[in-house]
C-alpha cells in the first residue's frame, strides 16, 4: 500500500472523468487547474511531521521525493503497519493543509478520510468507516 502526496488534485481527476461522460459536468473543472498546491518547505514540514509521529509511536517508515511524475513523495506501508500509517497520514494531512494525501484506497484532506463514493463512483465522500484505534490516538494525542 502506498501513502503519497499526488502532484494532481484526485478531486479534479474525477471531476475530469466525470465531465468526459457528462460534459454538461464540465463547469466542475473547466477553469480550476488539476496541479495541487505544494509549499515550498513541503519537505521541512513532512520531515517534521514524520519525526513527531515517530517519537510517539516508533513508526519511522523509509520516505522517497521522486523529482519527477505523479506524486511530491511516496511511503510504502506494510498491512501490519497500517494503523500507524493513518495517524502519520492524518498528522501530514493537517501540515499540508488543503491538499490531498492517497493512502491506499482512500484519501485525506485536512486530517480527514474520504473514499469514493459506493467504492466506484466518481464522488468523494466522506469515509464514516475509516477511523485512527485507540492506541495511536491516544500516543498522537500532543501532536494531533
């Protein structure tokens, strides 16, 4: 399972496929651009949040910052590893306010879980079924 940080808004790619089966959908897209926006000091800001979780939980997964291609930077997540891997998500989602994290299936925006809507349609919604255990949030409780 990977967790990254999309160069593209998931969003707007699906409001673009929506539009490309219904154009009359097009408004959704037509003067919004598709790039997310990155800060400058994205990297201090994911370096700091990845340390903070990892003095909490011991969770320090191995980070790439591809220069090129479709996400800013990619984590590999084990299955056993995933419940850590949410309260990372959600630390990074909050210091990389308004833009969007995929983590597997599903997406985080501002500290949020979303999911497609029904799994296969072209909304998002949000995931009510996507929660942190007790644990992590009880150890991310200072950093939330």
């Amino acid at each position: 399972m990977l967790l990254g940080f999309p160069r593209r808004s998931p969003e707007w790619e699906l409001s673009a496929l929506a539009a490309l089966m219904k154009p009359q959908l097009k408004d959704a897209i037509l003067h919004r651009p598709s790039a997310q926006f990155v800060p400058r000091e994205v990297r201090k800001r994911v370096e700091a949040a990845m340390e903070a979780v990892a003095q909490c939980t011991g969770y320090r997964p191995t980070i790439h910052w591809p220069d090129d291609g479709d996400y800013v930077f990619l984590i590999e997540v084990a299955a056993e590893e995933l419940a850590e891997a949410r309260g990372l998500a959600v630390v990074l989602s909050r210091q990389l306010i308004g833009g969007w994290l995929v983590l597997g299936r599903t997406f985080l925006r501002d500290g949020r879980f979303f999911r497609r809507e029904r799994g296969v349609k072209l909304k998002l919604v949000a995931a009510s079924n996507v929660h942190l255990t007790r644990p992590i949030r009880a150890a991310l409780n200072g950093v939330l």
